[in-house]
C-alpha cells in the first residue's frame, strides 16, 4: 500500500469515528411559557397559573416592593401549575407589582444522539396588586 493510500484510509476512519460518536451541536426546540402571562389582583383573590415548555417546574415569587413585604402565597413551588393567592393591597392607589418566575428543564432536539443536550429556561409573570 502506497504512503497516500494509508493517509487516505486514516483520514476516513478519523472522519467515519467522529460522525458515528454523535459530535453534533444541539438545540433547544421550545421556550418555557406561563398562562397567564399578566394578572390584576385583589387581597384575598386567587389565581391559577400554568407553565408549558419543560418539566420538573420550580416556581418563586419576587416583588417590586421591600423584600419584608409579603404579598402572596403560592399553592406550592413545584409542578406545572400553582395557584397563587393575594394577601395584600396597597396602602395608596399605586398598584404594586410582583414577580412570578418559573424555572424548568428545558430537552434538547428530539433528532440528537446527545443525552445531556437539556438546558435550564425559566419564564415571569407579572402579578399587581390593585391599591385603594
């Protein structure tokens, strides 16, 4: 066998290992969405939120105003859907805002040979509570 016909047969086997070996650049293929996207709420009112787009969902609220202040309570912090219920209302007639954030794993393009191709995506909601 000649010098060029084994540098030949080399390079096919480097190229032939690494296409078989799934060296491929993955993509996630959906966003992470909550329903509702934006609610307007009163003390003692209660809403039911979804998250779609991934799974194992973790949810946690954050507001606008002092961090002391609690505004809400949510049903629970895991699952695709929680119910957040209002323990607040404005002393003035600003209405105050708070911050619904999920966090989820996000899987990888179903045509990859990849297994770690998941990604961590979250998305917000927006919760105001209506003043006086």
């Amino acid at each position: 066998m000649s010098k060029l016909s084994v540098i030949t047969l080399l390079g096919f086997l480097i190229l032939t290992v690494a296409f078989m070996s799934g060296c491929e650049v993955d993509s996630a293929t959906e966003t992470i969405l909550i329903t509702p996207s934006a609610v307007n709420v009163s003390k003692g009112q209660s809403v039911q939120f979804t998250a779609s787009g991934g799974y194992e969902y973790t949810w946690s609220l954050g507001s606008s105003g002092t961090a002391s202040t609690v505004m809400g309570t949510l049903s629970s912090t895991r699952g695709p859907t929680v119910t957040y219920t209002s323990l607040y209302t404005p002393t003035t007639s600003n209405a105050v805002t708070e911050t619904l954030t999920v966090s989820s794993i996000i899987s990888g393009d179903a045509t990859s040979t990849n297994t770690s191709s998941a990604m961590q995506g979250s998305a917000a909601a927006i919760i105001t509570h209506l003043g006086l």
